[in-house]
C-alpha cells in the first residue's frame, strides 16, 4: 500500500468530532482523488502533512516547539517523506526529530483532529492530520534544527502562547484521554 493509499483509508476512516472536521474529511479526500502527489511538498495545489502533539507520561503537560521559521509555539510535525509507510509512521517521525524524543508511543485510536491552514507561496496549503503521543517517564527532550525553543506546557498555559489550532488539538486530546480511549 502507498502512502497516498494509506493516507485516503486513514482520512475515510476519521471519525469526525463536530462539522467542521467532516467537512475537511471531504475537503482531504477531495484533495488526494484530485491530486496523486498529494502527499508531497512540491504539490503546488497544497499537502497532507502530519503532525502529533506530545503529551508527558502523568498527561498533564504537553511538548511544544517554537519553531523556527513561523515563530510560533506549535506541536511537533511536518512533511512526509519516502521512506514514511503510513501518515502515522510519518506523525512519529516528525515528533521524534523535533522532540529529541525516542521512544514516543502515538496513542491509538487514529488521528485526533484533521487541521487546514494557509501557508507562503508556492504551495498553498497544508492539510495536516494531527495525531497525539505519550513521552515514556524521564524522557529528555533535544532542540532540533527546526525549532528555537522546546518547552513543556501544563495544559492550562497553552492556549496563552499556542495558536487555536493548538489549542483545539489539546482539548480534542484531553477529551479523549478524559473518556478512556486512550488507556
């Protein structure tokens, strides 16, 4: 199975939370029927990215990155990549090289939330499917290339220096750690 394969059964099987995430489930979809290289930088048309946010092992704080080129406190994520199989394999690498982390678990279940936002020409979109992971106890975190600043935030601060993007993947987290899903 490809990794544009993977990425359309992981979307076509999100169970959407609110409206909002159905409609970007169709808007994705769309997107990959449309566009073969969807999955790459270079598809102008805009790309599936993946990302996860980090959790602590007591799950009361997360890891966020001030990254580099936006400036912004973010969870950890990006492109994918050849040698990703799955949009979860591609989640977990990118969480691992931003967090300096080995040994992250993504928490089962799937993807958490489905995120669409602008970015700089030439590419217009990225289309990010957002995933959420535990840190083992006594893990040491490591700024990478990518990042100015590493920090661990209780989940109370968050929404003072993350953007709502951030903010809505916390609280979708939290709520399904809160119902059990994630034991």
């Amino acid at each position: 199975m490809s990794l544009h394969d993977d990425a359309v059964s992981v979307v076509r099987s999100y169970a959407e939370s609110d409206g909002q995430q159905a409609e970007l489930r169709l808007t994705y979809l769309d997107h990959l029927a449309v566009h073969p290289d969807g999955m790459w930088k270079a598809c102008g048309a805009g790309h599936l990215t993946a990302s996860a946010l980090v959790v602590d092992p007591d799950r009361c704080r997360v890891l966020l990155t001030l990254h580099k080129k936006l400036r912004m406190w973010l969870q950890m994520g990006g492109h994918c990549e050849p040698q990703d199989a799955t949009l979860a394999d591609a989640a977990l690498r990118e969480a691992t090289e931003e967090s300096g982390i080995t040994g992250l678990t993504l928490l089962p279940g799937g993807p958490v939330r489905l995120d669409r936002h602008p970015i700089p020409a030439p590419c217009h979109w990225h289309l990010d499917v957002q995933y959420a992971a535990t840190a083992s106890a006594g893990a040491v975190e490591q700024i990478s290339d990518e990042s100015l600043d590493l920090r661990w935030f209780p989940y109370d601060e968050v929404e003072k220096v993350a953007d709502a993007s951030v903010v809505r993947l916390l609280e979708n987290t939290r709520a399904r750690l809160d119902a059990g899903q994630y034991s």
